[in-house]
C-alpha cells in the first residue's frame, strides 16, 4: 500500500494514527528541560583538562598550583581512578583520563572541580603537564605501515579476521559468486567522504550526585542508559546497582551520544568530593569531546551486461576511525554489506577496513558505515547508466531487490523490502517547474549574499536509492525490556529505558500501550537503569520495532496477569528479542547461519538542485523521497525524520566536514563548520510505502536512517547533472563545480 503524506486530524493516540508529538509544545516554548539545565543544591561545577596534542608522550603532570586555587575541591588524574583505568563502547581500549600518552586531540588528561565554572577553568590553566609530541598517524592510506597506537590490538580475539597489520580495527571481505565474473561493460571510480560531525544543538551535559552511601546517580543526555553504566561501574570500581543512570533532557543524538562523555568523569569528581558535580562541555569541547562520521576512500568498480544488468560489483573502502575503537568494526562491517547498494549482484568481491589513527575518534553516526558507501555506488550507478545509454531510473529499477533474492553476504531476503515501488513513487513525484528570473536573491543560489541574479545557473535532476539494516546485527544479543504497572485507579504507567532524542520514541510507547491495554490514562516513567531493565540503545532504527515488541508483550502480560488477580495492582517486567542473527564469516563474509540482519529499509529520492556554475554556489530547490516504513506508527513523526534525516545528508553533501591539520581541529564552532539552516532546506515531499515487516510488531520498520543514508547520494546526483562535473567527494566544494 502506498500512503501520501496529508494532513490529518490529532488524536490522544493509538498505533497508526497522527498523535501530537509529548514534547513538542515545551520544546517550541522553550520550556522543554535539557541536561544543561540541571541544578540541585550545593552542586560544583566540573571541568576536563584536554591534549592540545593529536600524539605526545606525557613526560610530567603537576596538580599542586591548581588544587591550591580559590574554589577548588578536587584535581583529578589517572592515578585517582579507583577501578577499571580503561572503558569502551565495544573494547576498553581508551583510558578514563591519559595515562602516560594522548592519542587524540581533545584527549582527557585531568579532571577540576569547583564552586564555579570559571573557578575550574582557570584552575584547569593551572595544571603544568610536559608533553613530548610524537609524530602522528594522520593519513588512513599509511596507518597501517606506521608503528601501532595500540599494541595489544583490542579488536583481535573477537571473532573477526585477525589482521597482522598495526593500526588495523577490523579488515574484512566479502567474497560472493565468481569475483573475476566481467561484464561487456566497465565503469570505476574513487571516492571520499569527509569527517561529518553530528552537530547536536545541546552540547554534551550532565550531573553527577552521590548517594552518601558510597553509590552515585548520574542525569546524562545519552543514548543507551545501560551500556553507559556498565562502562562506569567498573571504572569507579563499584557494583552495577551503585551506579544509578537517568535519562535527562536530550538535544540531540544522532549517534554522537552513544560514547561516554562527562559520565565516569562526573562521578568521579562527585564521589571524591561527596558533592553533587555538573558538566557542560562548550560547543569546541563538543567537538573533541564526541565520536563522528567516519570518513572514507572507496575505490569502485561496477561491470554489467550491454542489457543494464549487474555482474560484478568490486569494492574497497578504507575507514579512518581516530584514535580508539568505538563502533568501527559494526561501520566497517556496515559498509561492506550495503556497499553494492539494493541492487541484485550475482558476484562480488567487497574489502572493508578500518584503522586506528591519531585523527578525532570516529564511531556512530546515523547511517552508520551505508551512507559512505551509497554515495560511492549511486554515483557508480549513475556513471554506468550514461555508459550504456539507459535511463538511471530504469537501470536501478532493472537491478532492484526483492524478497527472496540473495544479497553479496549469502543472506536470503525474507521480509518485506519494495525496493521497485519505492523507486516507482520517488520517481513520480513531480518537481515544481523552473522559477523565471529575475527573482528574489534568497531563491538563487548563494541567497541572501545576493552574489548572483541568475546568470550561469543551471538546473539540475538527482536520482538515488540506499538501503540500510535495522537494529544490530552479526549475532549481537539485541533485546529491550518494559515494565507495566495496572494501578487501582484504573491507569497504567509503563517503565522502558528507551531513549528520548527526539526521535519521538516516547509517543510510540504510549501508543502501543494504548492500543494494547485499551484505555487513555496511561503514564511513562523517567527513563533510569534503576527500575526496569535495558532497552538497548537508541540507534540503528531499531528503537521503534524493539520498544513497539516489548511494551506490547508487557501490556499483554499485564492484562492475563490483571484476569488472574483482578481488583489487585499488576507490575509486570517482559523482555523482547527480534530474530537471532548470527555473525558472518570472518574469512569469506558470508553468513553464518540464516540472517546476519534482521531486516532491511529503503529510501529513494529525487532532487532537484540549482548550481551557479561561476561562482560555485549551489541551491537545492525541491526534494522528492519515498521510504519503505514497514508500517508507520505515527504518519506525522515519520514524515519529520524523513525531512530531518535528509537535512543531514544534504549537510555533508554541501557544507559539513571537520578540517584538521596534523589532527588538531581546526573549525571546531557553528562558525566555522557549517550545518543546513532554514534557508538551506528546500520543501520535502514525501511518500510513505507501507509494506509491514512480517517479523515486526505491528509490521513497523525503523525510519531515522534510510533518508541519511541516500540523500547526499541524491544531492550530489543533482550537482552532477547540473554541472556535468564528476564530483567524486563530499562535500563538494565551490571550486569542485566552477567550470
């Protein structure tokens, strides 16, 4: 079924209806409560003492001056790091604070607290560290020839191919059908992808506040309350019911907040000092103090029949992930498997690697690894149609997936993925026509610098597809648990730990629960670790179909229980698990078992884009997307991640990157890395295809990540077809499109 979007009454809100957003009237007043706006009573205010170095030894570190200051009640260093000395999202190879070398610019080395922020500011100056700088892996192409950041390689002994070469996270191939199969025609190319920050508008925040009983509660705007606290604990050398993690107000995620910030170091400064302890990181703190978007290098080779069919796909991508590991080996793998795009490829033979660096540390970032590779093999696609004279539409529509084909890993798709629909209504949007001149500068090209009155604007059409998977995948044991309690009045209050940031997860929750229990006057909890199990994180658009599972299977527990026991209160717990996937093959990538994805989501859109070819300028007019939504909860919230998501593709197709130079940062502010505003997007229509997935409660899919995944993709398309440039990286610069 295919569902346009329109405009429909409000409701209180069951599954599928248009129910108002819970936080969007505080958040438009200004009234919505961020981390940032924490305050309690005695509190101190922390601070984090940063590397000015991408790579140095530490030859001394002196604290005396600066713990002797006005104000001052601690000054942290490694050495007063009761537990674990190192924490990790999936290795524990980064130090709480730098033992005896930085790896990255922004690097932690020391902790202040005190009674005002300037107070540990100014105390932070005071801290006397020698550094000997040592020369830095900055360039993804030789780290794997420089000596190694990290000796043990942390990543080996987990399962995947272990690689001899130093500064290698994960390397892997995939290797699918005959992979010398040729084609009668041949197209290649090389591609780049800069550093993308996710550029959340509420900088990281926090508030640390100990129990006086040797525990501490910790209020973070985080992504995955439950990972942050077994990363914590051990570092604080405490059991996991010490350490108590609550959801605080969010702005912002995008995968950037799923990496520790200000937590373990907060609660350290908050238990050594037996006060409550707050972190604001200010927004060039920001900058060092989160992971970003890996950037890449894809070298490309597509070969197909004179008909416009696939043979062969061949890749290689190369990741720089920084200094330590995060996520890189789930976006080395990403990239892999959704390098050949949603396409039918009977061979291929697809390398992916990521490397250590002394570059910023990279990890998640929505679209995770599949946007990298989209933009290269869309390009490819479209270099492929023009050398067989086809229609780019009809070659992808030629080559699209279905249920039931086999991808270049060996998984058989089984669910729903209308690939060929989706193409089929992105392609029938129709763009408005061309606006006459003269006009209005903000509706050309460089706006309201009023740099251009038309001449040498061309006009251009960009076409794309990308697919992605949703929630984790290779065997990862992916479950979220929600807690019902039926109370004497007649309402209920739902307890789940999934985290609000801004996705809108807590109107799905209350939705379900609706539908489910059959009444209005249902409550949600504050999200916290303490009264209900994990959720899992809020990424890899699995949080609507995990949290959608569990709360159904919780509502339903709740109300047999409330037929066995009626008039009694009810507290049920219930834990949903998608279907078991298992790993792929760390020689052949080729899974192991029946899945190594649960499932798969598809975007297609069309854009039309305004170039001045003179100056360099660009002006994106109109976009077009369709997305495969499984089924959407809420038609309204799907439309917004749709347009939100497309705001950041077309981010790091025009403006985004993190420059650096020897690995410092060098434009780490909203002055100097450029984010879309306003004036920058042009209107979005969307069309939702609602095909459910069979083996999704209520057959949702997640939808945050699909329109990231292709739209930079589809704006780059438009520039080409503009320009007639290749314009093989992003974001594309001025001087790439002057002709």
């Amino acid at each position: 079924m295919t569902q346009t979007s329109a405009p429909g009454k409000l409701k209180v809100g069951k599954v599928g209806e248009l129910v108002p957003r819970v936080d969007a009237p505080t958040k438009v007043k200004g009234e919505f409560a961020y981390a940032s706006d924490l305050i309690v009573p005695g509190m101190l205010w922390g601070h984090t003492l940063r590397s000015p170095h991408a790579h140095a030894r530490i030859r001394s570190l002196d604290i005396s001056e600066a713990v002797s200051m006005p104000g001052v009640h601690a000054v942290l260093t490694h050495d007063d790091v009761p537990g674990k000395k190192t924490y990790g999202l999936e290795f524990p190879d980064q130090p709480v604070l730098a033992i005896d070398r930085v790896l990255y610019y922004g690097e932690a080395v020391a902790l202040v607290a005190a009674e005002h922020p300037e107070q540990a500011r100014r105390a932070a100056e005071r801290i006397r560290v020698a550094y000997e700088p040592l020369e830095p892996v900055t360039d993804m192409e030789r780290a794997t020839e420089q000596p190694p950041l990290h000796a043990e390689g942390p990543a080996r002994g987990h399962g995947y191919f272990d690689d001899p070469r130093p500064n290698v996270v994960r390397h892997m191939v995939i290797r699918h059908g005959d992979v010398e199969a040729v084609g009668d025609v041949s197209v290649s190319g090389v591609y780049e992808v800069g550093i993308q920050d996710q550029a959340f508008l509420g900088p990281e925040s926090g508030l640390a506040v100990p129990d006086g009983e040797g525990g501490v509660d910790i209020y973070v705007a985080t992504q995955w309350l439950h990972v942050d606290r077994a990363q914590v604990a051990p570092c604080l050398g405490l059991p996991l019911s010490a350490v108590r993690v609550h959801l605080a107000g969010v702005g912002g995620a995008f995968g950037g907040r799923e990496d520790l910030s200000m937590q373990v170091h907060g609660a350290l400064l908050a238990l050594h000092t037996n006060r409550p302890v707050k972190i604001v990181y200010n927004r060039e703190e920001s900058f060092m103090g989160h992971v970003h978007r890996h950037p890449a290098r894809i070298w490309c080779e597509h070969r197909a029949t004179r008909e416009g069919k696939l043979v062969n796909v061949r890749m290689r991508i190369l990741l720089d992930g920084g200094a330590y590991a995060s996520s890189s080996t789930a976006v080395a793998s990403n990239a892999a498997s959704f390098a050949a795009g949603p396409y039918e490829v009977p061979n291929a033979l697809i390398e992916s690697t990521a490397v250590y660096s002394n570059n910023p540390p990279c990890g998640a970032m929505r679209g995770f690894g599949a946007v990298q590779t989209c933009f290269a093999s869309e390009a490819q696609m479209d270099k492929l149609a023009d050398a067989l004279g086809i229609d780019p539409i009809e070659l992808r529509l030629l080559n699209a997936l279905q249920p039931g084909d086999v991808l270049p890993t060996g998984q058989t798709i089984g669910g729903s993925l209308p690939i060929a629909e989706t193409i089929r209504a992105a392609a029938a949007l129709e763009p408005p026509p061309a606006e006459e001149l003269p006009r209005d500068p903000v509706r050309l090209p460089g706006g309201t610098g009023n740099t251009t009155h038309g001449e040498g604007v061309r006009r251009g059409v960009g076409f794309a597809v990308g697919f992605k998977n949703i929630a984790y995948s290779e065997g990862f044991d992916d479950y979220c648990a929600a807690r019902v309690r039926l109370l004497a009045d007649g309402s209920a209050e739902i307890h789940c730990a999934a985290a609000e940031v801004g996705q809108g997860v807590t109107g799905v929750i209350l939705q379900v629960a609706r539908t489910e229990l059959g009444i209005d006057d249902v409550r949600l909890a504050p999200g916290q670790t303490a009264t209900v199990e994990s959720a899992g994180s809020a990424s890899a658009s699995r949080m609507t179909w995990m949290a959608a599972g569990a709360v159904r299977d919780a509502c339903r527990a709740a109300l047999e229980e409330q037929q066995r026991r009626p008039g009694e209160e009810i507290d049920v717990e219930r834990i949903y698990r998608h279907p078991r996937t298992t790993p792929l093959d760390p020689q052949t990538g080729q899974v192991t078992g029946e899945r190594a994805h649960v499932a798969f989501a598809a975007c297609a859109m069309k854009v039309v884009a305004e170039v001045d070819v003179d100056l360099g300028l660009t002006r994106i007019v109109w976009i077009g997307a369709a997305q495969d939504v499984g089924r959407a909860v809420n038609p309204q919230q799907v439309e917004g991640q749709i347009e939100g998501g497309t705001a950041q593709g077309l981010g790091l197709a025009l403006m985004e990157e993190i420059q650096t130079r020897d690995g410092l940062i060098t434009n780490a502010s909203f002055t100097d890395y450029l984010i879309p505003t306003a004036l920058d997007m042009p209107p979005v229509e969307s069309v939702l295809i609602e095909e459910p997935e069979p083996s999704a409660p209520y057959g949702v899919k997640g939808v945050g990540e699909p329109p990231t995944v292709v739209s930079t993709a589809a704006v780059v398309g438009a520039l080409r077809a503009a320009t007639g440039r290749e314009l093989t990286r992003v974001p594309v610069r001025p001087d790439d499109i002057c002709l």
